[in-house]
C-alpha cells in the first residue's frame, strides 16, 4: 500500500527553529523506514505563506508579501537537506498551481452547497489567524497560544457549513478509534465535535493576500483552508505530467502539533468529505518542545537553535536527540546540557563505542574479515521478532518507542561484549572457535542494529555499513544471522568523537 506521510506546512512570519525541524525529522523516520520496507512513499513538507500576519510583516518591511515570502521560504527549503530529510516534494501555498487547484476544489464546495454568504463577528487573533470560540479565549480576553489580546471582528463574508458535518464526524470517530493518535488528542477532537460545531468563515474580505475567491472577487480564501488543501493539491503537481493523487491520498499520516489539531482533526475532514474525497488514514498529534517548561518558538524568545547544535555534532546527533529524549506525542524538556548528557553516554559511549570495538577486533584478531563462524545462539532470543517489532511500533508512527527497541539491543550487545571477553578468548589458542562465534555475533548484531538506525541517523548508518561491507537495508534483512561471514571490515574513525 503506496505511503504518504505529511507534516504542517511551516508558516514564513519566522525564521526556523527546532519546532519546525522536530516534525520533520520525525516524518523523515516514517518515510525512510517504509522505503526500507520497499513501500512506494510521498513525504511532503513545505511552507504556509497566505493570510495577514504575512501581509502585515511585509508592510512593516516595505516588501510586497510575495518578496518578503520569497525571501524566507528558502530557509525552511534550506533546511531540509541540512536536516537529512529526504521529502519527495516542497510546496509552497504561493505556488500558481496550488492556487488554481484550491479554486478548483473549493468551488465544487461552493457548487455544493457547503458554502453560504454570511456576516461574521468574533474575538480574532492575527497570529492564529483564527477567530476563538468561547472556550479558546484565555483570561483578559487574550489568545491561550500567544498571549496577545484578541481583536472584535466583524465582516462579510462566506461562511463553510461545518455545522453540517457534526453527525458525519461523530460517525468518522465512531467507526475510527485510531482516526487520531495518541488517545488523548482522539479525545479532545471528538469532546470539541460534540460541544456542537458553528459554522465557520472560508473567505477573509479585507485582505488582498491569499488566493481569490473565483465566485467573488472581493474575497480571498481564509488561510487555514488554503493551507490545509496543501495535502491534495501537492500530489496533482509535484511530479511533471503526472497527478499522484490517486495513487497517494489518502494519506497514511498527517503528523502535527498540537496547536493546530482543531484545524487538522475537526475541518480538515469535513473539508474533505464536503469536497468528496477520502479522509485521511490518520492523523498523530505531537506535543511541544519546552526548554525550561515554555513551549519553544521564535515569539517566546526562548529558541534552542537546531543549527547550531548541527553545527557542531551534526545532523544525526540532533535527530536522535529529539526523538529520544521527548516521547513522541508528549510534552517534553530539551536542553544543550540534556544534548550533551545523551551525545556522550549513548551515542558515544553506547553505540560508537560499540562499533569501534568490534570493528577493531575483528581487526585485531582476524585480520579486518568477519569470521565465517555461526551466531551465538545465546543472542537469539535477544533479536528474535526485532524488525516486525520495529514495524509495528513505527506503523503506529511511535518513533521513541521503536528507537527504545532498538537501543536494548545496542546496550545488550555491549553487555555481550563484557560477557564474552574477547580480548581474553584471543590469548588462548584452543578458544579460537569461541571467539569467532563471538566476533562473527557482534557484527551481526551491530549490523541489525544498524539497519534498523538508518532511519534515524541515516549518514552515521551509511557510514558504518560501508565499514560492515555494504550490506542491504531492506527491513527484511535485519535479522541476527541473516548475511553469511566471510565479509571483509574496514576501520572507521569515531561516529561520535568528543567535541
Ligand atoms: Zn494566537
């Protein structure tokens, strides 16, 4: 079954910073492992760029939106490859062929009768770009995400008739109780469904910045609904002469935050089934970054950034790091001193050192060729069902808890390391069997873990597998005892020196 997996796209009013690359990485992990699966994959990101936060932040600049845009979207593309993310596509909502086809798909909503002209009134605010319902608004009539005092907005405009899908979604819930991942987000869209939907404004009638309304000229569209149609229209163009939508969507995952999970989980499907397509499979929820406790982004002032730590310990380091030290789907605290802590004790000490070992013995004691002797069975039972285990927790998009399995494994072949003793097998002769039998197991199991780590830290992966011989990174391979000995090895320097 062909995967699609997405995450938001990234709105430009901000440089970007660990939140953005935290999503992605962890899309990234999705994508890489179905590859490894032999799954045909889409994995698309991009950036939000309509609405009136842009529009404002070019006035001040003297900009048109579109420059200051142009300007900005780039960092988010940028970061992609320095971040090892291996995304099929870009988009950008100011693409001419997004913009057409959110006409197209929103007129047939007008066309059928989702849509009616309206006058809406509210307490808005501009960097949500959203108008709050009665329990959204936080103490002295401010925003709960941003802490800023909401606006009264009135005007005309065109109104989506969400009400009207209040009974589909109960249903979609009902018959999908894995329709929203973790089980607490499920709970929160379907509490938000049943305290009654109003309809809401699709258009915005004072702004300029935004795609145009095809049956009124006065209006464009209301960001959120240009930016959420991003997961459909991306796949029509993408690819030259070829529309993969029907070969991708649904999609198997939205992965978002969950700041925007009344967007994702409550109109988006409605969207969907008023426009006549598919629902997605599902949607997982993540929680926030904290540094200190505070949700981290650009407005708190309180950015660790992903750049500097790349800088200095590489991409992989930091992959690993976020997706080991936050459950995936929680809340959770990063820190440098937090990055320093895991970078030395697992990733150093743990894994590198784990490879350094066994690559050097094999050098040492049998001159650089893995043994061509069986694997211990002891292992066995230690790696018996790893992959399918892997899978089953990555199918589930829990990316720490299939990062934890394999990492049992990385500190169980440590502890075969110390069991075994090869340093002592070696100086006797008559165990020479034994230490080939140990060699040949760490290799394996290093090799395993390997595999099953490329989707995490898929350079540091390359790296030691072209040390191992270059075996295959099909997940069907990851199994102890599963490539014959008799391959060669080749030294490495440190995976990860001391900085
Ligand atoms: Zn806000």
């Amino acid at each position: 079954m062909p995967y699609y997996v997405t995450t938001p796209i990234y709105y430009v009013n901000a440089a970007p910073h660990l939140g953005h690359a935290y999503t992605t990485i962890a899309a990234d992990v999705l994508a890489r492992h179905m590859r490894q699966r032999g799954e045909e994959v889409f994995f698309l990101t991009g950036t939000d760029e309509h609405g009136e936060p842009i529009a404002q932040a070019a006035e001040r600049e003297g900009l048109t939106p579109q420059e200051l845009v142009d300007r900005i979207a780039p960092r988010f593309q940028a970061l992609m490859p320095e971040l090892e993310v291996s995304n099929d596509f870009f988009i950008r909502t100011s693409d001419p062929q997004h913009e057409a086809k959110v006409q197209e798909i929103l007129q047939r909503v007008y066309d059928a009768g989702h849509v009616y002209a309206g006058t809406y009134e509210g307490w808005y605010c501009p960097r949500c770009a959203d108008f709050k319902t009665e329990s959204e608004i936080a103490e002295g009539n401010t925003c709960p995400i941003h802490g800023i005092p909401l606006e009264w907005h009135e005007e005309d405009n065109w109104f989506f008739r969400l009400s009207a899908f209040q009974v589909p979604l109960e249903r979609l819930y009902a018959e999908r109780p894995d329709f929203v991942l973790p089980g607490v987000r499920y709970n929160e869209a379907v509490s938000f469904i049943r305290q009654g939907l109003d309809d809401v404004s699709l258009t915005r009638a004072r702004l300029r910045w935004g795609v145009p309304v095809p049956w009124d000229e006065n209006q464009v569209f209301y960001v959120w609904f240009d930016a959420l149609l991003n997961y459909v229209t991306a796949l029509s163009y993408a690819r030259d002469g070829v529309d993969l939508t029907s070969e991708f969507w649904p999609a198997r995952y939205h992965l978002i935050g969950k700041d925007i999970l009344k967007f994702h989980c409550v109109y988006w499907p409605a969207l969907l089934m008023a426009a006549g397509y598919e629902v997605p499979h599902r949607l997982f929820v993540h929680g926030y970054l904290l540094s200190e406790g505070e949700k981290m982004s650009k407005s708190l002032g309180n950015v660790l950034d992903p750049f500097e730590v790349m800088d200095k310990f590489g991409p992989d380091a930091l992959r690993f790091y976020c997706l080991r030290e936050v459950t995936f789907g929680q809340d959770g605290s990063v820190s440098t001193t937090g990055f320093e802590a895991r970078y030395e004790t697992e990733l150093a000490n743990d894994f590198g050192n784990l490879a350094s070992r066994t690559i050097a013995m094999i050098g040492r004691y049998r001159d650089g060729t893995i043994p061509d002797a069986p694997v211990d069975p002891q292992l066995e039972p230690d790696f018996a069902g790893l992959g399918e285990t892997v899978a089953a927790r990555l199918d589930d998009a829990d990316v720490t808890g299939a990062l934890d399995e394999i990492w049992q494994r990385v500190r169980r072949l440590n502890r075969y390391v110390e069991e075994r003793a090869p340093w002592q097998l070696a100086k006797d002769e008559a165990r020479a069997g034994d230490l080939d039998v140990a060699l040949r197991s760490l290799a394996e199991g290093l090799r395993v873990v390997t595999v099953l780590l490329h989707a995490y830290m898929p350079s540091t992966a390359e790296r030691l597998l072209a040390a191992l011989g270059r075996p295959a990174l099909q997940l069907t391979t990851a199994r102890y005892g599963a490539q014959p000995g008799g391959q060669p090895v080749e030294a490495i320097e440190p995976l990860f020196p001391k900085r």
